[in-house]
C-alpha cells in the first residue's frame, strides 16, 4: 500500500444492502489498520465523508490510521454539502485540487 492513495466515495462498500456495505468498508479498514505498508492518504468524497463522523462505526478505525501517519482528507464540497464539518471526528477538510496531486504522484485505489 505504500505509496498508494485510497479514494472512499461512499460510506458502503459495493452496491447492495446498506448494512452490508457498511459491514464490508469496517472490515476493510479494520484489516488495513494492521498491515504495516499503509497508503499514503485517505481522501474522502461525496457520502464518504460520513465515515468520518462519530456516527460512522468506522471512524474509529480512521483515527488509528490518522494516528500512525496515514494522511485523512475530506473533501470540502461534500462536507459543506451535507452541512457536516462540526461532526468531523477525524481527518481535516481538503480540496479537490489536493487530491488531484495526490493522484498525480500516487496510484489511486477506489472504493465505492
């Protein structure tokens, strides 16, 4: 994973069930956490940056990321679109043009 970047454009994983899809994204971040190659950053965008929220099962596996060096960015459009940038319990705002040199340097990996 190192030098990879990580763009969650949802705050499930695949198309489905929601409780399903929410299931499989923990259990993604549950297992990255304990790899010792991780990416360099983790950009959130559109319902992703619900998973950054205390109300996401998921963001405590974020903050223990962001903890050991991992980079977490939430996109600004999107958390000023869902009016939720005092729910942030993790990661700091960013911007798109962020993530796109993120991109230019690193190798995307999508999850939606």
């Amino acid at each position: 994973m190192n030098n990879k970047v990580i763009l969650v454009s949802s705050d499930t994983l695949g198309n489905g069930e929601k409780e399903l899809g929410e299931g499989i994204l923990e259990t993604f971040f549950t297992l990255l956490k304990q790899r010792e190659d991780l990416p360099t950053a983790i950009f959130f965008m559109n319902s992703g940056v619900f998973t950054l929220t205390e109300q996401s099962l998921i963001s405590v596996h974020i903050k223990e990321l962001e903890a050991k060096g991992v980079e977490i960015l939430a996109c600004k459009t999107c958390v000023d679109y869902y009016d939720i940038e005092n729910q942030l319990i993790a990661g700091k705002i960013s911007s798109m043009a962020t993530f796109i040199d993120l991109a230019a340097k690193h190798e995307v990996i999508t999850i939606s």
